[in-house]
C-alpha cells in the first residue's frame, strides 16, 4: 500500500513537471534528428493520434508486430504493461487479465474485437494474415465497446485490400517441427472500384513434451502438438468517393494434440493436512517428468476445431463531414476436445474422467453508428448495437458411450451509445460517454430440461478531462463504470442453487500522461489507477456424484486495485532504439467470502488477501538496432526481456506458480523486397509452469491437487519472407 502511494505521488509530480520539461520541445518548430512515428489509433471509434487520446492505450504497428516476432496474445502479453495472457490451457482459452482484474473460468473481463467484431472465442486460434495494427485498450471500455469490456479491450484492424498488386510469401521452420507457411496477394479487381485479397496460411508444431506414464501403451508419446490450416479473404468495393464496402472472411481448422497439463499429486500437500482434502502451500513444482496420461484411452487427446468468420463494413462520408458506419458480423466455432481429466496412466474411475469436451458458438452482431467531424469544438458520435449468440457445451463420456448434454446458453443484447467532446479552451477538453444497455440470457434444453432466464440492465458511463500542456505533452483524468452481466453454469450435474451467478461492477479512476520529449526522440506514457470492484465473479468447486467435481462460478464480494503503469521508448539515433515497460497492480480484497477457504482454515474471511491470476508486477525491456550492409542491403536486431511476478491459484493466496521471466531476439538481413530472419525464443529455457488451477487427485482419495501448464522451451529457427 505504502510503495502504491508514493508511487502515485511520484507519478503525479511528473505530470505536473512534464509542461515544464516539455516547454522548449513544442516551440520547436523546425526540427531535425531522429523522431519516433505518428501513431494513428481508433480506440475511440474515429482515427486519432495515440499521443492525444485521454486513454492508457498500447498500440502496435504492422511494423512493430514485425519488428518484435509477435504471434499470438501471449507475445503481446509479455511486452505490454498492465496485461497478462498466457496460453495456460492450450488454444483454448483466452484469460487476458489487464490492470489486476481477473477471473479463473468463465468469460474473460477483457474482450477482443476484429475491425470492431465482437469475438466470442479464443484469439489464439485464429487466423490473422491481414493483421495492420493492434490496440490493448486499458481500462473499462463498457462505454463505447460494450458487453465484455469489463477491464479493456484487445483491439485487431486487419489491412484493407491494396488499389496495386502487391503480396507477401513468410515461410518458417524452426526446432519441434514447426514449420510455417503464409501466401498472400491483394490488388485490384476492377480500377478504382473494387480490390482483393486472399491468404493462405498452413502452421504445424511437434510438441516438446512426452508422456511419462511408465507402464502405459502411450508412454513416450508426443503431447502439446499444433496445427492449422486457415485461409482469409476480403473485398473492398467502392461505387463512389463517399461509399465503400469492406466484406472479410476467414475459415480455419485446428488439430491440436493434448495440452500439456501436469498434475501436481496430493501426496505433495504440506499444509493443512488435518483437513479432508489436504491442501499445498507455496510454489507448485511441475515438470516434464511429471506428465502421465492415459493417452490411448482418449483416441490421443487433443483439440479439433472449425471457425468461421465473416464482416461487412459499410461506410458513407457526407459531404458536410459526418460519417455513417455500419459494422455487421458472424462467428462461428465448434470444437471437440477429447482429454484425460484424471491424468492417471490408467482407466481410472471406470474411465469416466476419460471425455470429449463439446463446445459450439454461433453469433450475430451489428452495431450502426454516425459521427460528427472531429475539427470542431465539439463533436460527437452516437450508435445502436445488436448482439445475438448461442453456446452448446456437452461432454461425451468414452466409459458409458454417453453424452452428457448442458443445454445452451443464448445471449441477446441491445445497446444504445454516445460520445460528446468539447474543447472549453484551446487547451481543456472535456469528453463523456454513455452506454445503456440491456442483456436477456436464456439456459434452454438438455437432459435437465433447463429453462432459465435472466435480464441485465446497465448504464455505464465514462466522463475525461484533458489538458494539453503544449504540442507533445497532455494530462488526463477520468473516471469509468464497467460492469459484465451474471450468467448461467451450464452443467447438469449442479445443484439449482449453482446454476447462476450475478452481475460484476466497477468504477475505475484513472489519472495520467502522454509526452514526446527531446524533439520528439523520447515517448513518456504513464498512468495511475484506482479500481472500486464489486461481486467478482470467481471460480469454485463441488463434488458431485459423476466425475468426481464440476467448477462453477459465483460472486465472491468486494476488492480494490491500486496501481501504475509507465511505457517509454527512445529514438536514441536514426538506427538505434530502445523501449521499456512496468506495470503496478495490487488488488485486496475489502469485504470478501470464501467457502473452501472456511473449509481450511474454520474463516472464510479473504480480507486482505490478493485476487487470483493476476501478477503484481510486470516489466519488459528492449532494443531495436539496424546496420548498413552491402549492396544497399542492412542489418538488423531485436531483442526483448520480460518478467512478470507470481500468480496465485485461488483467494487463499496459498498456492501459486512462480514469477518468470522470457528473453526472445531476432537477428536478419534485409534486400529490397527480401528478408531473412533468425530467432530465438524463450532464450533462458524457462520452463515454469505459465498457470496453476485448483483440481482433485483421483489416485489418492479425491485430495487436492493442482494443475500446472507448461510453456515451449527455447527454440531457434529461421524465417524467410518476400514481399511483392
């Protein structure tokens, strides 16, 4: 608490410093010299420069993508400060926790959206050849993004189809098997009116990691393998100057092998053990010889998937400057999941652990929007939005032959936005923002004949004041509501009083700086934060009578977040930069409860305590650095290192996986249109277990154990691209 407050003031006193500092740099008019780029962002649904939006936002150029080797959500996870996503469960799920605010199961607290599309499943699946730009928006974004935005917004812009044939070959084969191709092409259809493009996209991984179930047909057996085959397409059709059509789609399959989940056993249990079910504290300590799975029993284990995407955005200028938008989407996925839930090299409780896991999600979304021009003293923008989707989950049991149907889960939400920006002087502007929505959930069918139902109203608003102190420095403050709806825990096997949980909230306070320094070589971002959270939805478990236990979510209570976040980056020459991060954030619980934490200890009491899944502290350091070579050719160098703190498995705060850290750097050589890239990643080996989750030992009396995943090790290989 003490280190969060005079780090606030600290934070504070260079926000009111920085005009000072900064005073010279904006009555430069002529300048010379290396410069940091122009960012353009749209995290507020109309194009403005990064360094002038009153929003902690983390923005990544096509460029930048490139330049730091970033693939997934869990790349984007190490370099940005106040996110923390890893890839715990295989491409399955996606937990992005940003700024403290975090969940175990369930639907994430922070949303993803591709060209504004609402995506439903998980990002580390999906196919992203066009991928332009991304933005990790910090902060409730309920206000203008909606549904799901209850902590930020992950924010993917693809390319639109180019007015001149170019393409693009990247092909990459790396330690594993992995090997990597991408092809893809765009350019004009008919002049002027209407452009393509396609990509094609094949990925494969080996796996790493063996099944070390002595004794079992499987043992030795490769897990953790991955797969895809994807293809992406668009068309951009323009009749007029003022009107245009944007149509995206993309299909890809996934065959992944199983996860590479290891089960830390009971007889680990140091703590508590008067108790029935035991319990462990400190750090879990897996590794690869701890792997046992009966891998024969599952038909190989692993994760079928098809998804389907497809956008249309229309777009209409008028000619007094206001703009219509249109942003209409579908998504579809099903996927198969056939795993060893009991991670024992045997048949263990007559197989029933022994599942195919079945997931299907349908969805429809449309949001319609009109904007004012943005040169105006004051300008705004107001919109409606349609979202509609269903969720099928089942599990196949390989014992009994039999499916174990959990009904279907339907959304529909109906919102109503705005956004009013005045300029009270050439220097205050003042912005706020409202949205009013309402969420119908329905839990319909399956062998329970479940027919339950819910409504959510919300209204959350989010009002900024910013004060621009010269041409590059601005400070802001805000204050924003977010708010995720209740939902239903779709399993049979619960009792009724299971079946739901309510609505989460809260209020973020926020105030903070945007600076380019020194000729605009040096960028300065900060901010300082104060979250009030109420009825946090978290993840508990039961026994029940097949299966051993079912997870279910509920609401917890009340915590607080306190905490900070600084992103610099420094122009040091024409061909040498260097960037940095660090992000703060302590969350405490304030008035809390905790059944399995009464269970241990006789108190369920959690005041005090830290919210699961969620690190205190992050940082990442790095460089970027390019030579002149022969032939007008060059070389180049990336390097990056991040650490992200502890992560606990549960409110106990007893267990948890231990801080790690990752280094990754690329060394390449480039020729006009050519380049070839050699990489390394997770460059210290670092096999820590990226997550913990609660679970129960089936081989010793339903005791508690814990389940950890591991991440790819170090890895070299070599990429080549071509651009045309």
């Amino acid at each position: 608490m003490r280190t969060t407050a005079l780090t606030t003031t600290a934070l504070i006193a260079l926000a009111m410093a920085a005009p000072a500092i900064a005073q010279d740099q904006g009555e430069r008019i002529a300048r010379s010299g290396p410069q940091l780029e122009v960012i353009t962002i749209t995290a507020r649904k109309t194009e403005e420069n990064l360094q002038e939006v009153p929003i902690a936002v983390s923005a990544y150029t096509a460029a930048e993508i490139q330049r730091r080797g970033i693939r997934n959500a869990q790349d984007l996870s190490s370099i940005t400060p106040g996110l923390n996503v890893e890839q715990d469960q295989g491409r399955r799920f996606d937990r992005p926790v940003i700024r403290g605010q975090s969940n175990v199961l369930g639907v994430p607290n922070a949303a993803s959206f591709i060209d504004g599309v609402y995506i439903p499943d998980s990002l580390f699946a999906t196919e992203l050849a066009f991928v332009d730009q991304i933005e990790v928006i910090k902060g409730p974004q309920s206000a203008l993004y909606g549904r799901q935005t209850f902590s930020g917004a992950i924010s993917y812009t693809t390319r639109e189809p180019s007015d001149v044939f170019e393409g693009q070959l990247r092909v990459t084969a790396a330690e594993h098997d992995e090997y990597n191709f991408l092809g893809s092409i765009s350019g004009p259809i008919v002049d002027g009116v209407l452009s393509g493009q396609l990509a094609l996209n094949y990925y494969t991984y080996g796996g790493e990691y063996r099944n070390n179930a002595v004794g079992d047909p499987s043992f030795g057996r490769r897990i953790g393998q991955e797969e895809t085959r994807g293809i992406s397409g668009g068309l951009r059709f323009t009749p007029s100057d003022n009107l245009s059509f944007t149509l995206r789609a993309t299909y890809a399959e996934n065959d992944d092998g199983h996860e590479v989940m290891v089960l830390q056993r009971a007889s680990n249990n140091n703590c508590f053990l008067s108790t029935a079910s035991r319990y462990y504290c400190g750090a879990i300590n897996v590794g690869p010889e701890d792997i046992t799975l009966n891998l024969d029993a599952v038909g190989g284990g692993g994760v079928s998937r098809e998804t389907t995407r497809i956008s249309l955005i229309s777009e209409y200028d008028f000619e007094n400057g206001f703009t219509l938008t249109s942003i209409s989407g579908y998504n579809n996925s099903y996927e198969s999941r056939k795993a060893d839930l009991d991670f024992l090299p045997i048949a263990a409780l007559g197989g029933s652990l022994h599942v195919d896991d079945r997931i299907d999600i349908e969805s429809f979304s449309q949001e319609l929007r009109i904007a004012s021009p943005v040169d105006r003293r004051f300008s705004w923008l107001a919109g409606v939005y349609y979202y509609n989707g269903d969720t099928w989950n089942g599990r196949y049991r390989f014992a009994t032959d039999a499916l174990q149907d959990n009904g279907v889960v339907g959304v529909t939400n109906y919102a109503a936005f705005a956004l009013a920006r005045f300029d009270f002087t050439d220097r205050l502007t003042g912005t706020a923002e409202v949205r009013i929505a309402e969420e119908e959930l329905t839990l319909t069918g399956s062998a329970a004949n479940f027919d339950l139902s819910a409504t959510y109203r919300s209204t959350n608003p989010r009002f900024t004041l910013a004060y621009q102190a010269n041409d590059f420095t601005m400070l802001y403050a805000s204050a924003a509501r977010g708010n995720k709806p209740g939902g239903f825990n779709a399993d049979v096997r619960l009792a009724p009083d299971q079946l739901s949980y309510g609505e989460e909230s809260a209020w973020n306070y926020e105030i903070g700086i945007k600076s380019d320094l020194f000729d605009q070589r040096v960028r300065l971002n900060a901010a300082a934060f104060f979250i009030d959270w109420t009825n946090q939805q978290l993840t508990q478990s039961t026994v029940v009578a097949v299966g051993g236990t079912a997870p279910f979510i509920r609401n917890v209570g009340e915590l607080e977040v306190r905490g900070f976040e600084v992103e610099g980056e420094f122009q040091v020459t024409d061909n040498w930069r260097l960037r940095g991060t660090y992000s703060y954030a302590e969350s405490e619980y304030t008035n809390a409860f905790d059944p399995d934490h009464n269970t241990l200890t006789g108190n369920g009491d959690i005041t005090g305590n830290t919210a699961p899944n969620a690190p205190r502290t992050q940082f990442s350091v790095g460089t970027h650095i390019w030579w002149p070579m022969f032939n007008d050719s060059r070389g180049f160098f990336d390097a990056t290192y991040a650490y992200r703190g502890r992560k606990f498995a549960q409110v106990s705060n007893l267990a948890w996986v231990d801080a790690r850290d990752v280094a990754n750097a690329q060394l390449g050589w480039e020729l006009n249109q050519h380049r070839v890239i050699l990489f390394g990643r997770n460059l210290f080996d670092n096999i820590e277990p990226l997550g913990v989750t609660r679970y129960v030992d089936f081989g010793d009396s339903n005791r508690r154990g814990f389940l950890g995943t591991l991440p790819r090790g170090r890895q070299f290989g070599i990429t080549y691209e071509m651009t045309f």
